[in-house]
C-alpha cells in the first residue's frame, strides 16, 4: 500500500471510529477514544507531506540503484510501520467496538502509545528536512557550524522517548526480534535498580536481572525508567550491562547451544616487539612494537578458533601461549589425525561500543564461521575505554594483526588468504587496522567485512542517526558516551544520585581516567596540527638497505605523497557538476552551486570531500533550492508547523557528551574522515549494515567514498533487523540469513582469485 493510499485509509477509519465513539454518551473511556482518533487524523495528515518530500529526495543519497538505503529511507519506513500499525489496530476498532468481548481500556492503552510515537516521527520527520535543507551537497552528515551541530543535538535529545521503550517497543523490526528485545528491556531496568543498589556496582547475578516483576507488566513503567536510564547513567553501567552475557551461567547457556569446536583457548601474546617484512621489498623489514599508549607495554589476549585440530595448533609454542579460563577440557586428536593447515585465516574484532564485551561474547557465532568457512580464527580481546582509550585499542589489534601474519603456522594456516572482520566498534578497528598496516608498509588483509560498523565517531547528526530516539539497543546518549570514552573526553563529574551509583570503585576508575583525559586533550591538539601539517610535505627519504625501517604510524601514513587525483578531483567535480546546464539555465543559480563547490574544496590534503556522485550533485543542489525557507531554519534547530508540539523528556536536561575535541577527527579514529590517499590503500571492503540501524548513514558514507575514489566495496542492507544481530544469529530465520551472508562475504575474501585464461 503506498503511503497515501495508507494515510486515507487511516483518516478515514479514525474519522468513523470518532463519530462512532462520541456517540456513546459522557463516559471518560469513550471521550478519550474520541480524543486519540482526532489525534491520529492529525498527525498522520500532517506527517504524509513531510515524508512525500524525504521520499523525492532519498533516492540521491543511494550508494546506487541496486541499493536503496540511507537515513532519509529509513525514517520514512519507519513511520510507515507506525501508521499500518494504527491503520490495523483502527480496523480492529471499527470492527469489534460493539462487541461485548471488546477490551476497551487495553485498545485505548495502545492507540494512545502509537499516537504519541506517531507524533515524535513527525518531529523527527522536520529535523530530518532541516538536515536536508542545510547539509553540505549529498552529505548525510551535519558539517556546518559546530555550535549550531550542538545547538541542534541538544534541541533533538529533549525529545520525549518513552513511549518508544513501552508498548511500543521495537515496533519497526521484524516481529520475531520484539520478545527479545521486551526480555532485554525489562532486564535493563532491572539490572539498573540492582547496579544503583550495588556500592561498588561491579557484582553481578543472572538472577538480577528480573528481580522487578512490575516492569514486566506496566509498560508505561517501564518505557519512563528505561528514558531514565540511558538519559542518567555512565558509561560503566552500560559495560557492566553489556557484559552480562559473559557470566557463567549465561554464556554455558550460550555454548552449550553453540556448534561444538575443536580448539577454543585464549592465548596471550608477549609484549615483545618483532620485525615485520615490508610487502614493496620483503628484504626490508619495519618493528612492530608492543602496545604502549597510556597503560605501557602489555600483552595481547586474542582467542583461537578452529573447527578441526590443524597443524601447528597444538605445538609446543602455542601451550606456551594458552591463558587459563578455568576448567579446560579440550580433547587433541591423535596427530595423525590432524587436518592440514587451511590456506586462510579470519582475524575478527568484537563490538561493544569500545567499552564492553570480548571474543567469548562473540564466540558462538564464531564458532559457526568456524565450521561453515572451515578455517582457524581468531578474535582479539583488546583493551576497552575508558580506562584504556584511543589509541590503546588500535595499538593492540594492530599488534596481534601482524602477529598473526606473521605466526600464522602456529594457528593452523598457511596465511595466503587473510580476512578482517568486524562488528560496530570492530568494524572502525577492521578499517584502521588496515590503514596502519599500509602506513607501516607491512600486508594488508585481502579483504574486511565489516558488520554494521561505526566510521564516524563525531557527535554528528544524520537521518540515521535521528532513529536512535527510538532504537532500544543504541539510543543516542549512549552512543555518545561510548564514542567520549574511547576518545579519553569524559564529561565532568555530575554529582546526581545516579551517578553516585558508581560507588568507590566506579568513582576510583573515573578519576583515573578524568586525570588521563587531561593528559591526552593537552597532547591532542598538537597531534591533530601535526597530522594537518605533515600531510602537506612528502617525508619520504632514502632508506639503507642493510638496515630495517622504524616508523611511526603517524610517520608512515603521512609520508605518502598526495596523489594529482586528489586534487584534480575537485576541478572535475565542478567540470561534470556544472556540464549538461542548458543555455537558459539561471545564472545566479549556476553561479550559486560554483561557489557552493569552492568553498567546500578541501584546503588542505588532510581535509575530506563527502560530496554525491558528480553527476548528483546539481541535482541534490536543486532538491535544496526547492525546500522552503521556511524548512530551513537556518538560525533554529528547527522549525516546527504552527500548532506542532512534539512531547519533551521529563528527565530533564540530559549529560550527553557534545565535544570538539581534534582527536574524533584522527583518521585512525574516524576512518570516514581519512583523506583519499588513506582509503586507497584498504583492500576490498564487504559491508553489511542494517537499514534500521541509526549507525546506517557511516556504512553508507563510507561506502560512497570508497567508490567514488574507484575502491572495490559492497554494501548490503538487511531490512528489519537491529544493530548487533550477529548475536542474535540463533534468534530467528532472518538473523540467521543476515549471519549468513556476512559468510558469504567472507568467503568471497577467502577465495582466490581465478587465474587468467591463457591464450
């Protein structure tokens, strides 16, 4: 049905079940009925312009035809679920309100939940057009003023969001995803009256997690103190509740429904530094140095996975390695029975926002990668933020990357197919991972298959970005403290009775890292001025041939010249941009978009071009011109319709971490803004993102980029699934196929190239 045929049919019912029920006497359950309908006409009248005019728009920010997905997309679909949710809960309406059997106070419940969420989609419908209306041509991420990026964010966050949490809840994904995220959301609320009670808020049991039954059963209750938490607590609540999966009895659970693997053990690696050979002349060779930043060297956990006993992967060398987890009762094949060394190798990097989880909650999917790709893999346990910020994390997987070229015989393979895969936070460290390995000179992988990840660590607004208003699993305030830790930019200490729920140890920890913070912001402009600056002059000089190269990665990255395309880029962007204006064409127009295209020119090489296809870009250009000024608000955070109120947070002001610190533009940090010499030098790149995802807009970008500089990428949306559904594989026949095909992907990577014909 398509959207205004939707809309008419919802009016009409809503216009029937009004008459009807104002009818029916004085009584308050029939005057509110009366009331709610009214309100849906009204806002599903006021919402269908909003979201014709997203929809004339969409299609420019596609990556291409074959693949309709980005932000503006995905909020109109969302508010079509909303409206045939209504539409079919009218129908009900219309049809049993005379019956007797007819639940009156339940339908009026529901009706009053979805109109108040089809009212916020209706805010979020006019921020997403102010998006449009002041983004830089074909960009989905806001670039302007920072203060008015703020201004804008802080004007969205006071959005109420509640209702989204209560009945409501994960209304927009598929069906069989919804009574596991109401198990997850009573847990949340749960979990956080336990962590407030806990003094050190580090303690945690299975059974706490349901240990308030009226959650369950008020969803109104429940929806508040679920809008309370993510707007109140730390982020060291939310790495505990992240973690929680990891506690014995859950992740037995999770094993005993695993595939059954040969090899699981958790090896850690020596903090020892070790030569690497370089890939343009093997008989050089570069120094992998131990992680150092902030913590000092330290070894690397990485956990080995292989289906099959191999070769190697019971040497002596490796037992040395084995960290203990407990009770081990891994059974070795005799010898003779081992399987020979696989031609590939997968290294993985778990999510968790940089602050949570490691391999083994990752690992029943693993173990099914295992079993379907039929190759050893290991996943690396990095150090997690805030306590270990940027670019702890990046040195240590860095580090067990080339670890794993290196000592690939001991893992079972012989290491002439490698794969990066990643997840979120896993899929930011499969990209940059990649760009220290060429910015060292040492391999790269053949490929990264990056699962739903997270390019763009800027509290930037996009139309994606807008869906974690209702997004149970990443709400925004959340997001950002999860990107502040890892950036080492913590805000201040607020001394509300939620945040005194960290207790002694919480307080401790965050102290520590405050300190650390202060170190790290002093150094971090110098860094960024030093990344700018350097990238203007080539550092290249001749190297001895006796002797191995040490360099930074700072050193190495930036020693590349600037390639002519970069710079010839802009000029045929203009060229193509402005080719095909007939005659008669407005000059002030003309003139107009070639101003627009020189100020956006990069000034300097480390500055980024987001810009559409060139061929899209006059048009975007005149999608913008045809928005109202009205629309644009140009001095406001946006502009509502008189007589539009959407519902604020009774929470009151929220702390969410709006910083410009120089460090969330490090290319190593936000790959997305990594100049184009950068990206030339990544392998393939396979994403998988998920259409309802609010991270949708950095997979999206990303891979518009990659494309637009002619990088081999692919982009796969999977519809109706959230964030993180690798760890739902086992939930339901759609995670299952979404799992399935980051396989697929990666046995893309996997798989040799086939040999030329020969004539």
């Amino acid at each position: 049905m398509d959207l205004h045929t939707m809309t008419q049919s919802l009016v009409t019912l809503a216009e029937d079940n009004m008459a009807f029920f104002s009818s029916q006497g004085p009584g308050e359950t029939a005057r509110r009925l009366t009331s709610v309908f009214a309100g849906v006409r009204e806002q599903a009248l006021g919402l269908e312009p909003a979201l014709v005019r997203l929809l004339g728009v969409a299609h420019l920010f596609d990556l291409d035809s074959e693949t309709p997905a980005n932000g503006y997309r995905s909020l109109v679909h969302t508010a079509r679920c909303c409206l045939a949710h209504l539409l079919h809960k009218s129908r009900y309406v219309a049809s049993n309100r005379r019956s007797i059997f007819f639940r009156a106070s339940h339908n009026l419940a529901e009706l009053e939940a979805y109109l108040v969420a089809l009212t916020q989609l209706r805010a979020l419908a006019y921020y997403a057009q102010h998006l449009l209306a002041t983004n830089q041509p074909g960009g989905l991420f806001f670039e302007g003023d920072e203060r008015l990026t703020a201004e804008f964010l802080q004007e969205y966050v006071t959005l109420h969001k509640g209702c989204f949490y209560g009945r409501c809840l994960g209304f927009q994904f598929t069906p069989a995803i919804r009574p596991f995220l109401q198990t997850i959301s009573i847990g949340l609320v749960s979990f956080g009256e336990h962590y407030k009670r806990n003094e050190t808020g580090l303690s945690v049991t299975a059974s706490s997690l349901f240990t308030s039954g009226r959650f369950a059963i008020d969803p109104e209750l429940r929806g508040a103190e679920f809008e309370r938490i993510i707007q109140n607590l730390d982020v060291h609540f939310w790495k505990a509740f992240w973690n929680i999966t990891e506690i014995e009895v859950l992740s037995s659970l999770a094993n005993m429904a695993s595939v059954t693997v040969r090899i699981s053990r958790l090896l850690s690696l020596p903090p020892e530094a070790f030569e690497m050979p370089l890939t343009s002349d093997p008989k050089l060779t570069v120094t992998i140095s131990p992680p150092l930043a902030h913590t000092g060297p330290g070894p690397v956990l990485i956990r080995l996975i292989s289906y099959e006993l191999r070769e190697g992967q019971d040497s002596e060398a490796i037992s040395n390695l084995v960290k203990s987890e407990g009770p081990w009762s891994l059974e070795l094949r005799p010898r003779h029975q081992q399987a020979p060394r696989s031609q590939s190798l997968v290294v993985h990097i778990h999510g968790g926002g940089f602050v949570a989880q490691t391999s083994k909650s990752h690992e029943p999917y693993l173990k099914s990668w295992a079993q379907e790709l039929g190759v050893p893999i290991i996943s690396i346990d990095y150090s997690l933020a805030p306590e270990a910020p940027f670019p702890r994390a990046l040195e240590e997987c860095f580090f067990a990357y080339c670890w794993a070229v290196k000592h690939c015989a001991l893992l079972g393979s012989t290491g002439e197919r490698i794969c990066l895969a990643g997840d979120s936070a896993g899929g930011n460290l499969c990209f940059t991972v990649s760009l220290r390995a060429a910015a060292y000179g040492v391999r790269v992988p053949d490929g990264i298959m990056a699962a739903y990840p997270a390019t763009m660590l800027q509290s930037a607004a996009s139309p994606s970005r807008l869906l974690s208003l209702m997004d149970p699993l990443l709400p925004l305030s959340v997001l950002s403290k999860c990107v502040s830790a890892y950036a080492g930019a913590e805000t201040e200490d607020h001394s509300g009775s939620d945040e005194k729920a960290l207790g002694m140890m919480g307080i401790v920890r965050r102290d520590t890292s405050l300190l650390l913070r202060d170190i790290r912001l002093g150094a971090s402009s110098w860094l960024n001025s030093f990344l700018e600056l350097s990238g203007h002059k080539s550092q290249k000089k001749p190297v001895p041939v006796a002797e191995p190269i040490r360099r930074s990665v700072s050193e190495a990255a930036l020693a590349q010249q600037e390639s002519p395309l970069d710079t010839d880029s802009l000029k045929g962007l203009k060229n193509l941009s402005l080719k095909g204006y007939s005659e008669s064409s407005d000059t002030s127009k003309l003139s107009e978009m070639s101003q627009s295209l020189e100020a956006l020119a990069p000034s300097k090489p480390s500055e980024v071009n987001l810009f559409l296809r060139p061929e899209d870009a006059l048009e975007e250009a005149e999608a913008n011109e045809a928005l109202s000024t009205k629309d644009r608000g140009p001095g406001s955070p946006a502009t509502f319709p008189e007589g539009f109120h959407p519902r604020r947070s009774s929470q009151g002001p929220i702390h969410m971490p709006l910083y410009s610190a120089p460090i969330v533009k490090n290319p190593f940090m936000s790959p997305l803004l990594a100049p184009d010499h950068m990206l030339k030098t990544l392998p393939p790149v396979h994403i998988v993102a998920c259409a309802l995802d609010p991270m949708l807009d950095d997979s999206v970008m990303f891979a518009r980029r990659l494309r637009a500089l002619g990088q081999p990428v692919t982009l796969r949306v999977v519809e109706d699934l959230p964030h993180g559904f690798l760890s739902l594989a086992s939930l339901c026949r759609e995670t299952r196929q979404a799992a399935q095909l980051c396989v697929e992907r990666i046995r893309l990577i996997l798989t040799p190239p086939a040999a030329p014909a020969h004539p």
